[in-house]
C-alpha cells in the first residue's frame, strides 16, 4: 500500500494543492462517497472489510445535500414553535 501511496496518490493530491493526505482519509472518502450515492451499508460494509454496520457508520459522514435537508427540516420545526417569529 505505501508505493501505490508514495508513487500516485501523493503526487496526485500534491498536484490538486493537498499538502498532506493519508490511506485512512481515503477509506473514509471511499465509504462516503457510496453512502451519498446510495449504495447499500451491506455493498460498503464488504468493500471496507467492516464486520458490523455499526463500524460502517463511524467511515459515513453525509454530504452537503443531506446536511442541508436536516436544516431544513430544523427550520420548518422551529419555524410551527407557537410564538416563533
């Protein structure tokens, strides 16, 4: 794993103006990625070697898209508070 690091994805970050990226970060990428794109936690659990769905979720984080729907949910929430102007 570390020449395919040294020798394409460092360079290539470097190029893309990423000073430091790391193995870790790209298995978080990677199921993030899926996860915003709909693929199954079974699919990205196999893909990431995980045993449980539980260790699935710590590698999910949620896209832009996702936040900004739970805003907007927190909005129409607060927004139906009696006494909320």
């Amino acid at each position: 794993m570390g020449w395919l690091m040294s020798q394409h994805v460092k360079p290539l970050a470097e190029e893309l103006g990423m000073q430091r990226i790391h193995w870790h970060a790209l298995r978080h990428l990677n199921n993030s990625l899926m996860m915003n794109e709909g693929v199954d936690v079974a699919t990205r659990m196999d893909r990431l070697g995980h045993v449980t769905d539980r260790v699935n979720l710590i590698y999910s984080h949620s896209g832009d898209e996702a936040q900004a729907g739970g805003i907007g949910g927190d909005r129409a929430k607060i927004g139906s508070c009696p006494g909320h102007t």
